[in-house]
C-alpha cells in the first residue's frame, strides 16, 4: 500500500512541475506579445505623425492662400488617445 501512496504523491508532484514550467512559459510568451504591441502602437503613432509633418511642410513650401484638409485616424494602432499640436515657429 505504501508503494501506491508514494507513486500517486510522485505523479502528482510531476504534474505540478509540469505545470509550473508551461506557467513559466505562458508568463514569457505574453511578455514578448505585449511588447509587441506596443512597438506597434509606437510605429502607428509615427507614422502618424510623419503624415502630419509631410502634409505641414507639402503646405508651408506652397506658401501663403495654401490649404490642404487632412485626416488622420481618431486612435492609433491600440486605441490610445493623442494630440496633435501646430503652432507657427519664428515671425
């Protein structure tokens, strides 16, 4: 009976480590997946913000009487809010 006991208190501790070592996994694999996430979210948001930039110099070298309607997304790539903020540098 003995032997029984002992072998069900064996597999049972395998069982744990096994799931401790997939635990440990799982805990690794969801870092490198938020990770890139936001590395896509940063991306989205620059490329957002080259548009904007691009559209504000194509403007500026036009010159004065110049306009151009510009849309960008309401929320990057993970829905985080931003600004945007032009001002007119120098006089």
């Amino acid at each position: 009976m003995k032997k029984t006991g002992a072998a069900s208190m064996e597999s049972i501790m395998v069982v744990g480590f096994v799931m401790l070592i997939f635990m440990a996994i799982f805990i690794a694999a969801r870092e490198k997946q938020k990770e890139a996430e936001q590395q896509k979210t940063f991306l989205d948001a620059q490329r957002i913000c080259h548009s904007v930039a691009a559209n504000i110099n194509t403007i500026s070298e036009q010159g004065d009487g110049y306009y151009l309607y510009l849309s960008v997304r309401d929320k990057p790539y993970g829905g985080q809010d931003y600004d945007t903020l032009v001002y007119k540098q120098g006089g």
